[in-house]
C-alpha cells in the first residue's frame, strides 16, 4: 500500500503512538478513516456524474447522427424517386409512337450497325 512495507508502517504507527499519545491517537484514526471514507465517496459521486454525462452526450451524439443520415436518405430517395419519374415519363413518350429514328441517341449508336454483318477475323 503506497510502497510502503510492513516495517515502515509499524515504525510511523509507533512515531505517532509516541508524538500523540495514547488517548489522541485513537481519535486520530476515527477522523482519518472518516476523510478517507468521506473521499471514497466523494470521488465515486464525481465519478458516477461524469459517467452519466458521458452516456447523455454519447445518446445527444447518436441521435443526431441519425437525424442526419435520416435527412440524407430522405433527399436520396427524392433523387432517385425523380430519375425514376423522368425515366418512366421518357420511356412513356416513345411509347406514344417514337420511332427509333426520333431518338439522337438510337441513331448514333443502333442505325450504322444494322445492316453490317459482324466482322471477325478467321484463325
């Protein structure tokens, strides 16, 4: 206990029996044990609020992040739900009687094509 051995202790115990007195002594250690009592308890009520702070910070600090990415998949699911529309309203416009020749696009990349045979070379 504080690096100090047997031996030490009994010699300050005996330093203070003989400094003191016997009928001082006694009262001595009953107020020493209460400070130390009184500090235990002192640091385990500072330790437990500082505990309970960090746990409300560490919720405050949870509960944000999941605001946030709430927030970001909702404009996600916006977006994508808008390229889906936009999607769905093209496709329906060439349905209404497109042909491949109205779409830029098909042109250049359908229309060269069609009426070639696939080159390959023979080995």
């Amino acid at each position: 206990m504080f690096g100090i051995g047997m031996t030490e202790m009994i010699l300050i115990a005996a330093l203070a029996l003989v400094v003191l007195g016997p009928k001082k002594l006694p009262d001595l250690a009953r107020s020493l044990g209460k400070g130390f009592a009184e500090f235990k308890r002192a640091t385990n009520e500072l330790k437990s609020a500082i505990d309970l702070e960090t746990d409300k910070e560490e919720e405050r600090y949870k509960a944000e992040m999941r605001e946030k990415y709430k927030e970001k998949a909702a404009r996600i699911r916006e977006q994508k739900a808008a390229e889906v529309a936009a999607a769905t309203a093209e496709v329906e416009e060439q349905e209404d009687g497109s042909s491949v020749e109205d779409l830029p696009d098909a042109k250049a990349d359908v229309l060269p094509h069609m009426g070639e045979k696939e080159k390959t070379p023979h080995v």
